[in-house]
C-alpha cells in the first residue's frame, strides 16, 4: 500500500526566503507526482507534474524534483511572497491505479510580510 | 473552459440521514473521482468512474456509492450520515496538462453531519 508523507507539516518563513518542502513516498512505481496548492476551504490548484521519468519540473518561482529509486520529491519555492501562504500537498499515481491520486498530509505555509 | 463545478457547496445533515451531491466535470473529460477531505485522516479517495463505470474503489464503507451519467457528471451518495462523515467532498476530473494527466478539482461540498 503506497504512504505518502510530507516534511514539515508546518513552516512560516518570513518573505523573500527560498525554502523546500519534502515528500517521501513508499513505493516507487509511480506513474506521476503531483504538487498541489489548497487555500483555506478551497479545492486544489495544480502546481507541477512530474512523469516517472524525469526528474525535475519548473513553473516560476517553483522547482520540483523527483527521485523515484530513494521515493522522494521536494518542492523549491524561491523568493517567498505572502500570497504563496497555503497548504501544499503532495500526491502520486500508481503504474495501475488509474486516476487515483494517494496525498501526503501536506505542509501548512505561512509567508510573512 | 469552465472548470470542475460541485452542488451544494454547503450542506448540513443530521445522523441517519442521507446526501446527495454532484460533480460537473470540465468538457470533455470522462473520468471523474471522488475525495474525502477531513483534518484527521488527510485526503482519502472513494472512487473513480469513466465513462458510467466505476473503476476503481478507495476503502470506504458501502454506504458510499456513486454514479456517472452518459454527459460524464457523477453524483455520490452517502447513506445513514454518521458524524465522522463531516468533511470537505472534493470532486476531480482528469485531463491532459503540460505533457501528462493532471486532477482538476472542483471546489468542494462541506459537509456537516449533527
């Protein structure tokens, strides 16, 4: 059964930092690995997709990196603003589960100004 | 495109009734899944179903069923409400995004169970 877990579950950093948050996963054939924003009672937002076979994605001030052989992922945030406080989740797909997502507990982000 | 919209957005029930809720997924998208969202136990998924099957099962109770229609919304319905079934119900369609497939969810229902 694939867990998921995330380190830390909560960080507040004061703006302008770079941090990393760290996701570890039990069984390494993924199909994919996903990182997710969630605001306070709101859905989740996509924010980066890595396949099985890379290692590292970039959108903005975000960097993801995978590697599938130790199960671990982190997600760099450079020059932390305020409006990047929310609570980020880490999720991956198994090579035959489909669509079915299994989320780490997340890490809760707080940027202050 | 319109995103993945969700009916009610808010609900309140009291123990031993049931719920209903909807899912519209984005246009053009067949595969729809279902997650339980509670502070205690994280997010948890139900089920998935593409194009009126059911086709994979998370690890709930069978008071938790579901449904897809031939316009691929999905409804899931949750009988004999118990107090544990308080939570934030997300809705996903899948979907390509930047070279592979993504989850675009809907906003939630809150459901709160007296």
């Amino acid at each position: 059964k694939q867990e998921v877990t995330q380190i830390p579950a909560a960080l507040s950093v004061p703006e302008g930092e770079n941090l990393v948050l760290n996701c570890s996963f039990t069984d390494s054939a993924i199909y994919n690995l996903q990182w997710f924003r969630q605001d306070p009672g709101k859905g989740l937002t996509s924010l980066l997709l890595i396949q099985s076979s890379q290692r590292e994605q970039t959108s903005g001030r975000l960097n993801a990196s995978l590697d599938k052989s130790s199960g671990r992922s982190t997600l760099y945030i450079a020059a932390s603003q305020p409006g990047d406080s929310a609570t980020y989740l880490c999720a991956v797909s198994g090579e035959t589960s489909g669509s079915r997502l299994t989320f780490g507990e997340g890490t809760q982000l707080t940027v202050n100004p | 495109k319109a995103g993945v919209t969700q009916t009610p957005r808010y609900l309140i029930k009291t123990r031993g009734q049931q719920v209903t809720l909807s899912c519209s997924p984005i246009s053009g998208h067949r595969s729809v899944s279902w997650y339980q969202q509670t502070p205690g136990q994280g997010l948890q998924f139900l089920f998935e179903y593409f194009s009126e099957t059911q086709r994979n099962k998370g690890n709930f109770p069978g008071r938790f069923s579901g449904r897809q229609f031939s316009n691929s919304r999905s409804e899931m319905n949750v009988s004999t409400l118990e107090l544990g079934d308080s939570a934030l119900y997300l809705c996903a369609s899948t979907g390509r995004w930047r070279g592979g497939e993504t989850q675009y969810f809907g906003p939630g229902t809150r459901l709160l169970v007296l």
